[in-house]
C-alpha cells in the first residue's frame, strides 16, 4: 500500500476526518460535525525527509512513514506487549 492508498483507505473507512497538508505531510483531525477548527489530531503521513529529521531517510522511492496518535494508557499497553521486558507500573 502506498502512501495515497493509505490516505484514501483513511478517508474511505473512517467519516468526519479532516486532512491538512503542512509540513510537507499530511495530517489527519477527526472533526465530528465540524464542530472543531481542525479537530482531534489521530494520524500523519510523512513522505519526504526534513533538513533536522533524516533519520528515517524517506526520500527513497515508496517509503512512508505513518505516525498515530494514542493515548496516555495505550502507550505502556503497546510497549508491554512489543518489548522483551514487563513493565513494573
């Protein structure tokens, strides 16, 4: 899947979401009603490299990188289960 697939599969299955371009990548509000100026930032999608952030050398051709927001109690819940260690909170 390519980043423009991705952005349409987004847009396709999920309703009231806002995409803005900025930054040289597009990120995306869920705006239920319009009732927000933007909305609730959820994802971005980030195709090119920036002159402090070249770490993830994205100017090769199809690659992407898909950032998404979670919340506060999801991030121990994804490191537990990805990492080798427990985590003791």
């Amino acid at each position: 899947m390519n980043a423009k697939q991705l952005e349409n599969w987004i847009l396709d299955n999920y309703q009231d979401v806002i995409v803005t371009d900025a930054y040289r990548e597009r990120s995306f509000f869920y705006n239920l009603d319009g009732s927000l100026t933007k909305g609730i930032y959820f994802s971005t999608i980030k195709e090119s490299d920036e002159p402090n952030d070249k770490a993830s050398y994205l100017e090769r051709d199809g690659i992407y990188r898909l950032s998404v927001g979670v919340g506060k109690k999801t991030i121990p819940i994804i490191i537990c289960r990805y990492s080798k260690t427990t985590s003791k909170r």
